[in-house]
C-alpha cells in the first residue's frame, strides 16, 4: 500500500499544478473564454476518445504501468508542441494530443490499483488520500511563494512540463499488476462482458449531475484569479483538496454504513449548494467556505463511482470499466459543462453562469430518487 501511496503523492501533487493552471495559461495566451472553453473541451473529447483505447491496451496485455509511463511521455511531448506559437487551430491540436496522453493516467492508476489491493472498498481510499495531501501541499506551496504570480505563460508551460517529468519518474514505484489468474472476480459477476444492470442508468446521472462541478473546474480559478488574484488561487484550490482528506481516509466505512445511492445524493446535493453561493456571494470569505463542500461534491462522488466500477467490473476489464466511469462522468461532462459555460460566461457573467450550472445537479438528483434500475443488489447485505 505505501507503494501506491508514494505513486499517488506524486501524480496528484503534479496535477496540483497542472489542472488548476492550464485555464489561466491559456488565458495568458491570450484566448476569450469561449475559446479557452473549446480548448478544454477539445482535452476532454480526446481523453474520452483515448480511454476506449488505452484501456483495452492495460487490460489485454497487463502491463499498465508501461502503459501509464508512456501516456505520461507523450503528454509531455504534447505540451511542448502546444506552447510553440501557433494559430488557434494548432493550439487545439495541440490540446487535443494533451487530453489524449494526460486525461488517462488517473483511471489507469485507479484500475490498477483496484487490481492489486486486497478489499478495495476499504484500502482505496488509504492510499488515494496520500494524493489528496500532495495536492494540498503542492498548492499551499504555490500560494505562499507566488512563483507562478510572474513570468506569464511561460512561467505556467515550464512548471507544467516539470510536474510531467515528475510523473514520469514516480510509475518506477508502482507495483506490477497481478495477472488475470492471480485475481478472485466480485462473487455477481459472470464474465460474459456485459455491463452489470443499473451501469448504464448509473453513469448518465454522474455524466448530468457532475456538469455543474465542471463548469466550477472549468472556469472556477478564472473567477478566484479576478476576485483574489492568482497568487491566491492555489490557497483556495488547497483549502478544497484539504476537505477531502477525511472523506478518503474513512470513505470505504462510510460506503459500508449508508451505501452508494446515499453517498451520491449527498455529492449532488453539495454540487447545488457550492455553485449557488459561487453565484450569490462573489467575495473571498464566501469562496473560501464553498471550497469545504469540495469533500462532498468531489469526494463522495468519487469514492461512490470507483467503488462501483471495483464491485461490479471484472477485474480483467477493469480498466475498461474505470475508463468509462472516468471518461463520461468526468471528462464528458467537463466537455459540455467548459463548451458551453465558455458561451455563457462571455454573454452573462460569472453569477449566471453558476445560476444556471445549479440546473444539472438538480435534475440528476431527481433521476436518483426516481429511477429503479439503479443498485439492483442489495450492497450492505452483500458486504455483510
């Protein structure tokens, strides 16, 4: 487990950097919003693309970490063509390498973690926390030393590609993933290759309800750059990371006494919740509390959706599995919630836009209580 744990440290504490930071490089490159929301969900388009594949890769041949290794390699080969001056055009191809390479290495380091620990639903969290307090450190870093306060966009690209070269180095600590043969499959599972029932229903909900979060982590360092100042924003992005850490650290008993259904309504409740504030109260303290529901509309919803995926998903697809979870409850999302809170935040401003963006948390919320087809086995029991 400590192996995992460094490994998480290091991929996360790199993304500290990179996720936060690439709206406002774009920014400082001198993009309209609009456009810096076609750019992100260009990123978002192509690593949906790319987990179809690269899943199906890790899982046939067992060997993720070369496979993780190498998306991380050509990331950074794509960066550094994406910095090069350019038209928009070139740009978005090069943004569209970037999501390609980039948006699979968590799902990749998910599944493989899923693979090796002994009671996933428990131990998950233990080590993905590891990731959440590098992130909390990285960021405080940043925000103490402004070191990316100055410098332009350069400055942002030469700390980008430094965080992948740190990746890169960090999947020599992972452990090999253990054969097909070497794993007991969850007792419901038949291998027929069908999508247990309820998945389908199950993803649809994550994909509408998890657009308001993502109009949030598409534009919301944008929106703290021009309240509190870009030195300030990895303090606020830091104060959100550091909620989840109890979240991670006892997720696996918590999903164990209320189950998935309760957990996800929390995380959309919470989703509601933090956007209205961000659209009513625009001043520093107001922000600064909204960053606690962080531990609900991320973590909860993360902790419900990987332990699914590592319940009802051989383990011989597991990549598969966690891939589409990543890809359509994340990266899908993220590509509707960027694209078309880009076109909202020009016409409207930033209070309508995270009015609006309170309508997908909501309407998903209503399709859990409603809809039947999802958890169609009884978890608790099944634990017990």
């Amino acid at each position: 487990m400590i192996r995992f744990g460094i490994l998480y440290a290091v991929i996360f504490g790199a993304f500290a950097v990179i996720y936060p930071f690439i709206p406002i490089y774009f920014k400082l490159r001198g993009f309209s919003p609009s456009r810096i929301g076609l750019l992100l969900s260009g990123m978002e388009v192509a690593g949906i693309v790319a987990s179809f594949f690269v899943s199906r890769v890790a899982d046939r041949t067992g060997r993720f970490r070369s496979v993780i290794a190498g998306m991380i390699f050509l990331a950074g080969v794509s960066l550094v063509l994406l910095n090069l001056p350019a038209t928009f055009s070139i740009v978005f191809i090069g943004a569209l390498a970037l999501g390609f390479f980039l948006k699979p290495v968590i799902p990749l380091t998910d599944a493989l973690t899923g693979r090796s620990l002994a009671d996933v639903s428990m131990n998950y969290g233990l080590v993905r926390v590891w990731g959440t307090v590098s992130f909390v450190i990285v960021s405080l870093a940043l925000q103490f030393t402004g070191v990316l306060e100055t410098g332009g966009s350069q400055r942002i690209f030469l700390a980008l590609l430094i965080a992948l070269i740190f990746q890169l180095i960090s999947i020599r600590v992972a452990p090999a993933a253990p054969s097909h043969t070497d794993i007991l499959d969850h007792q419901g599972l038949t291998g027929t290759g069908r999508l247990p029932k309820g998945f389908l229903s199950f993803l649809m909900v994550c994909f509408i309800g998890n657009i308001g979060s993502s109009i949030y982590t598409a534009f919301g360092t944008l929106y703290f750059s021009e309240i509190v100042g870009v030195s300030r924003v990895s303090g606020l992005i830091a104060l959100a990371a550091f909620s989840e850490i109890p979240v991670m650290m006892f997720g696996g008993k918590i999903i164990r006494k209320i189950g998935h259904r309760r957990m996800l309504t929390v995380a959309l409740s919470a989703g509601i919740l933090r956007l209205a504030i961000l659209a009513l109260f625009p001043s520093v303290l107001p922000l600064a509390l909204s960053q606690l529901t962080h531990a609900f509309t991320f973590g909860f919803f993360l902790m419900t959706g990987v332990d699914w995926v590592n319940r009802t998903i051989p383990a011989r697809q597991r990549a598969l599995g966690m891939g589409l979870f990543m890809s359509v409850s994340f990266s899908g999302s993220f590509l509707v919630g960027s694209s078309l809170g880009g076109f909202l935040l020009e016409a409207a401003g930033f209070p309508i836009l995270f009015s609006l963006a309170t309508i997908f948390p909501a309407v998903a919320l209503i399709w859990l209580q409603i809809d039947k087809r999802f958890f169609t086995w009884d978890y608790l029991d099944d634990l017990n």
